[in-house]
C-alpha cells in the first residue's frame, strides 16, 4: 500500500494511491496518519476497508499538494557516513558502529515543497536518503528479525544539509541539518509487503537536471533491520518517528571544486519503488 497526505500545509487529508495511478481520500475512513493510528493498527483497518471496494472513496483532483505521509514526527533520527563510498568522498574514516544524529522535527516537508536556504548559508547541499518510520514502540530490541516487525514502511527522505553549520560551527551535527524545509519526504509511505528488499533499491538525485548521486541501498554499511534494532538500544523509537539511513556519493561538498546549492536550484530525487521528489531553492 502507498500511504500519503494531500492538501494543504497544516490541513492534509489522508490519502491512498492505488496501482493505477490514481490517488483517493480516505478521510472518510482515517482521522490521520500518525502514530498512535500506525501504532493501533490503521494500516490493516485500511487494507480491510479498501478490500471492499475502493470505489467508495473520493478520487483526489490532480496537482492537488502532496504533503509529508506521515504526520509530523516525534523524532527523526539520521545515520552518518552510512556508505562507504560516501565516507571516503568525505574524507572520514569508516564507521565501525552507526554514527546517529538527530534532525528537528521542524524541518520536516513535504515531497515538493520549496527548500529554504537558511540566512548567512554557504553551503547548502543535498543527500538522497532511503527513510524507514517506524509502525509501533521500539526499545531494546532483541535482535535484527524482530526489528522488522516494528516497521511501517519506507520514503524518500532528502536530508537536506548546511556543511558550514555542520562542521565548522561545532562538534555536533544538528545545528546544519535542522533549518526549516530540511526533511522534505515522501510522497509516498510504502508498505513493506511492496517492498520486499529494501537494501535493493536504486536511488538518484539530480540537480538542474543533472545526475548527482546515483546509488543503491545494497551498499549500505548498516542495513535496515540494524539500524532499527541498534538504535533501540539506546532510545525509545515510536510509531511515525523516522529514520534516515545515510547516502551515496555524489553530495556537493565532495565535489572538486565543491558546489553547492543556490536559489532558483531544482533537485530532483528518486528511490526504485518510492515515487518522486522536486524541490526548488528559495532563500529564506
């Protein structure tokens, strides 16, 4: 199943888009997509009613705004130098445990909302990222099998990046992945049953419609179920927090010379199986 939010900033209204193509509004049958509806089970509740019939549901009038699928989260949780090949354009050494940071939940986006550069920036950059949100409470996970079951589903997420703010300005890396519009996700939360590989999935980002990034999930240093298990090690996940598991090369700053974004840029994302993204740069 692909789950999204159409409408709207502040007023989306839950969504479904079916194999056809064509996208309905299950408002009728969903309050939100959140987490306390993942966590009690919304998504099989929907299967069931979309079994019987998803005629009985309005069709969403295209170019209707596609939000974020998931409600704003709690936390979002990012993992670093997650490819090797990314690790070495940046210089760093491999990770032999997964490198966590955290993003505000204020960047959170929508898919093809507008990226704000934040004021003084210098260096805005993009990062394609396979995202997991998480579908009930994770804590001390007993092992990687039994993380799976604790997952939603998979997105797009673009961790968008400011490298000044991230590594001159400090030794944590919040202060450059946080601004307003940093996150943007989705369209689509995509159940795992559609995605039965998900360190499989090809993935590109381009900007000005030229190819930076071009990548695959099978490259991963930590894979998913890892990621889920030994992040709940040391936090309680919730349903609707996400993950952001890392990217492939190709960002700006690991450029010679490095380039980075400037309004009026438009980057383009895609992830085999997750649909589409398009941001363009405005300054904030």
């Amino acid at each position: 199943m692909k789950l999204l939010r159409v409408g709207e900033a502040g007023a989306e209204r839950p969504a479904v888009r079916l194999d056809d193509g064509r996208i309905i509004d299950v408002s009728g049958a969903v309050g939100e997509i959140d987490g306390p509806w993942l966590d009690g089970g919304g998504i099989e509740r929907l299967a069931a009613a979309l079994a019987g019939g998803a005629e009985r549901f309005p069709t969403v009038e295209p170019g209707t705004r596609v939000g974020a699928p998931v409600a704003r989260p709690g936390h979002i949780v990012a993992i670093g130098l997650n490819y090797a090949d990314h690790a070495k354009e940046a210089g760093m050494d491999l990770p032999t445990e997964p490198i966590i940071f955290t993003k505000a939940p204020s960047s959170y986006s929508g898919p093809d909302d507008d990226v704000l550069i934040p004021r003084t920036s210098q260096k805005t950059d993009w990062e394609v990222e396979l995202g997991i949100v998480i579908g009930r409470t994770a804590e001390y996970l007993p092992d990687e099998a039994t993380a799976m079951a604790h997952v939603a589903g998979y997105c797009i997420c673009n961790d968008v990046s400011e490298r000044d703010f991230q590594l001159q300005r400090g030794p944590t890396w919040v202060k450059g992945k946080s601004a307003r519009t940093f996150c943007p996700t989705g369209p689509w939360l995509v159940t795992p049953d559609e995605i039965p590989d998900p360190q499989s999935l090809a993935m590109t980002l381009t900007v000005n419609g030229e190819v930076r990034q071009s990548g695959t999930t099978a490259t991963m240093i930590f894979g998913v179920a890892h990621l889920v298990h030994y992040i709940s090690q040391f936090m309680v996940l919730e349903a609707g927090d996400l993950i952001a598991t890392g990217t492939p090369p190709g960002v700006g700053m690991g450029m010679k010379p490095p380039v980075f974004l400037k309004p009026g840029d438009v980057m383009e994302l895609e992830i085999e199986g997750l649909g589409r993204q398009r941001q363009t740069l405005v300054q904030a």
